[in-house]
C-alpha cells in the first residue's frame, strides 16, 4: 500500500510538473524560451504564408532554409483552422497538429517564431482557452481581426515565458494604448490601385507618425500588388518598388508569400500555389531527352535563384540592408518630399544624429515608364541637411557610383537608395 501511495504521489508530481512546463511555453532551446530575450518584434520581416497553397505544414517545414534565406525572422500562418467557429482545430487538408509542432521546432533551430492568424473570432469563443491551447503549442503569438479580442489576447500571452506579440489591426481613428498589440497591421498600401506619387504618398505619410506598424501591401483574399498594380510590361521593376516600400522604412515589414518573386494573383478564391520551378521536366514518349534542358521558369523560385538581378535577389539585398541600417530600421524621423509632379516618390531617413559616417538616407522610386531627371538640391537645403552627392546603398537599374543631388537620372521604374554625402 504505502508504494502505491509514492508511485501515485510521483505519477502526480509529475503531472503537476508536466503542466507547469507547458504553461511556461515554447520549450527550452526554442525561439523565444525564457524572460530575458530582446524584443524581436518591432523591426521583424514577417512571411506570411497560407498552407494551402505551400504544399501544407509539411510543405512549409521543407521550405523554411528558403524562408530563412530571406532574411525574415517570422512565419504567420494563416487560414489554418477549418472555420472561425472551431479555432482549434486544424484543417485536414493541410496538415495535423504533430505537423505544426515539427514546424515549430524546425523554425526554432533557424531562430525564427510562428505566428498563427486567428482572423476574426465569433463574440461567444471562450478567447482565454483558445490562447491557452494555441501558446501550450508553442506559437509565439497571433493575428487577430478586432480591437478588443487582440488586447485581451495580449494580455493572456504576457502570461508566458518568452515574449509573444499579438497583432492587430490598424484602426487609423482608434488611439494606441499600451494595453492593446504591440503591432499594428497596417494595410493602407494594400489599398493602393495606382501606381502615382499622388496615391502613394499619403499613405507613406500617414505611416510616419505611428510606432510599432507592421506594414503590408498583399494579404490574403485581396488583389496581390503586383496584380493591382503592374503594367504587364515592367512587371518585376514595379514589385521591386513595392518591395522598397515595405523594406526602406521604420519598422516591421510582411510579405505574403509568392510577392518576392512576383506571385500574381489566381483566377479563382483559392490560394495561388507557390511557384518552386525545381521539378524536373517530363520527356514525352518516344522522345530523346535533351542534352541542354530548359532552364527552369523565370517566375519560379529555381529561376529567380539564378538571376541576381530577380525580384527575390532584390529582395534579399533589400531585406539584408534593412537589417543592417539603422538609420532605415529604427531611424526616428521619416520626411516625404513632394515631387508628385514628376511622379517620382522620394522620402529621407534621418538618424536621431547625422554624422559623416552615419549620415541620412535618401530614397528615390521612379513610378513612371519613362526615365526622369531629378534634382533635390532645394529640398535638402530646405531640410537644413548638409549634403551635395548620394552614395549608392542599393539600386535597381543596375548603375554604378554616386549621384549628384542636383542633376540625377532615374531609369522608368527605377529604384535609388543612398546616403548623403558631403
């Protein structure tokens, strides 16, 4: 009797334990594990990805070097569930719960954090549980539709190890209080249906006074950019805008995934299926099998890996220089100049103080097809900046050296990104 008395008190210990230890979150070595981690949230890249046309968990599993490569730190996974009105359950067609823990492990060892999109919940769903459930998992947070259930939910995951956001959606007239997400959604480019300086422009002012956005131009269920706003012609040049949009700014940037390399949007309701361009190429019968095989499509992943010039080579070059810059990562002031008459989008980053080495950072998007020639010489001196050149950080057309502020040449769609220099 007495040692099935100490059997049952271990067996019970140990559930207590087991409990405790999964209410704690993540699990130790995983991203995010423990109180004393930065905040990895305010200037993250987030890929937001849904399952159904990635090849399911698994597929996303397969794919995140690939992720990775990009330079993001997030995967945001989104329509997951089978409806809004059962959220813990996991839509067979993509996958099983075991799936979304491999996943989760798997990103961790890549230092990376998977969200889940919880969209927009019916009043009457018990919030606390559905967190509770998703948290034990070992997500590192939300996206959620609805002021009042994203502060709730904040409040909920403050309870776990590990510093887990919850994202919200941005309610331009709703004022931001330090109890509600820490991120912002902000949609606003998303909306955006012409390529011109005079559309684009406040929306990129409206972004600059706001703390903690997480910024997007594509999301599920809407027109992808480069749909709403190519040309069929300078296709890729104008993503690569897009992308400098998102990436040449303050803060927090998501790509819906397929946007990097120009993924446009499908006839139908259902989730384009991503473009990968690795699968070998079948040989009809009675056919001889080429020497030279076709190279793959230029609108794939294996082709783009083989252009450096690509929408997804600018992407990462454009990614790896958010990261790297301060001054365009977390620099505190962002002016947008108007030169709307030239349809030529322009804005500076300045860091809190300019130096020589550590000077303001120009941006420069030509929105139109033909070639334009610029001069910001008034604007900077209006700014009370010094500076007379640019040194190039990242171009798209290609060119090589600096720029001289008062007579520059921008190529039709062309993107320009330097410092200032004296």
């Amino acid at each position: 009797m007495a040692r099935l008395k100490f059997l049952a008190a271990i067996s019970l210990a140990f559930m207590l334990a087991s409990l405790a230890y999964s209410q704690a979150l993540a699990r130790p070595g995983w991203a995010g594990f423990g109180t004393a981690s930065p905040v990895w949230w305010k200037d993250a890249s987030v890929y937001e990805i849904d399952p159904h046309g990635f090849g399911g968990l698994t597929g996303v599993t397969q794919h995140l070097d690939y992720i990775h490569s990009l330079g993001t730190d997030v995967v945001l996974l989104t329509r997951i569930q089978v409806d809004a009105g059962h959220p813990q359950d996991i839509d067979p067609a993509i996958g099983t719960l075991d799936d979304l823990e491999e996943l989760i492990h798997q990103a961790s060892d890549r230092n990376m954090r998977v969200l889940i999109d919880l969209g927009t919940l019916p009043a009457a769903i018990d919030l606390t549980s559905i967190a509770r459930y998703w948290l034990n998992q070992g997500v590192a947070g939300f996206h959620v539709n609805g002021t009042e259930q994203a502060a709730s939910l904040r409040k909920i995951a403050g309870a776990y190890k590990g510093q887990r956001v919850v994202i919200g959606d941005l309610d331009p007239a709703a004022a931001t209080t330090g109890d509600g997400p820490q991120l912002l959604l902000d949609a606003r480019l998303g909306k955006v249906k012409q390529l011109t300086a005079a559309a684009i422009r406040p929306e990129l002012e409206a972004m600059v006074p706001a703390q903690n956005l997480l910024v997007a131009t594509d999301a599920p269920g809407e027109l992808r950019s480069i749909t709403r706003l190519g040309d069929g012609a300078h296709d890729s040049d104008i993503a690569k805008i897009a992308a400098t949009l998102l990436f040449a700014n303050r803060g927090s940037a998501l790509i819906y995934y397929g946007q990097e390399i120009g993924l446009a949007s499908g006839d139908s309701a259902a989730a384009p299926e991503m473009k990968w361009g690795s699968a070998p190429v079948e040989t009809p019968p009675g056919t001889r099998r080429s020497l030279h095989p076709a190279p793959p499509d230029p609108a794939s992943v294996a082709g783009q890996e083989a252009d450096p010039d690509s929408l997804l080579g600018w992407y990462r070059r454009l990614i790896a220089l958010h990261r790297s810059n301060a001054t365009i990562s977390t620099g505190p002031t962002t002016i947008v100049l108007d030169h709307d008459d030239q349809n030529v989008l322009v804005w500076v980053r300045k860091p809190q103080a300019p130096t020589y080495k550590n000077p303001p950072v120009v941006v420069i998007c030509n929105l139109s097809a033909q070639t334009v020639h610029l001069s910001l010489t008034d604007d900077i001196k209006k700014l009370h900046m010094r500076g007379n050149f640019l040194r190039t950080m990242l171009r798209s057309d290609g060119g090589m050296g600096p720029l001289t502020l008062d007579s520059m040449t921008l190529a039709p769609f062309g993107v320009y990104i330097g410092g200032l220099g004296y």
